[in-house]
C-alpha cells in the first residue's frame, strides 16, 4: 500500500484521534489505550478478543466517549490527545 507521508498519523479506530504511525500494525493508542489490530467499522461490534480481550471496537468507542479511555482498566494509561493529533 502506498501511502503519502502526509496523511501521517493516522487516526486511531477507537478515539478518532491521529496517533497511528500504521493500521493493524497492533500499535497502542495513546490516547485510548485501543490496540490496533486492525478491526474497523465492517466489524466493529465483533469481540475478536486477542489483544483487546473482550472488547469490540463498538464497546471501546462507547467507553472512550463515557470516560476517556478503551476500557476503565485502561484509565491509568491514556492521556490527552496533543493538538496535531486533533
């Protein structure tokens, strides 16, 4: 895949925010803690488990936007996002 440097970051499936130097590259979000591995919106209410054990993408997005992180577990890890990652 070709991609321009210019679209780098790229944007994390679960808290939108550009803090991905790759998709599915099982990177961790910063500012989520969301390991990419590379579930989308095709299957975002799908529990693949593996790294982000019971969650689906669905869930984590909904607990990002209720308290700032993937999973409550993950709270101690997250920080906010830096404005170029906006």
């Amino acid at each position: 895949m070709n991609m321009r440097y210019s679209n780098l970051p790229l944007r994390c499936p679960c808290c939108g925010y550009r803090s991905l130097l790759e998709r599915a590259g099982y990177e961790i979000c910063p500012v989520c803690f969301w390991e990419d591995d590379g579930q989308d919106d095709g299957d975002a209410d799908i529990v693949r488990g593996g790294p982000n054990g019971d969650l689906s993408l669905s869930q984590a997005r909904t607990n990002f936007k209720t308290f700032g992180a993937c999973s409550a577990e993950s709270l101690p890890h997250v920080r906010p996002p830096f404005e170029s990652e906006k």
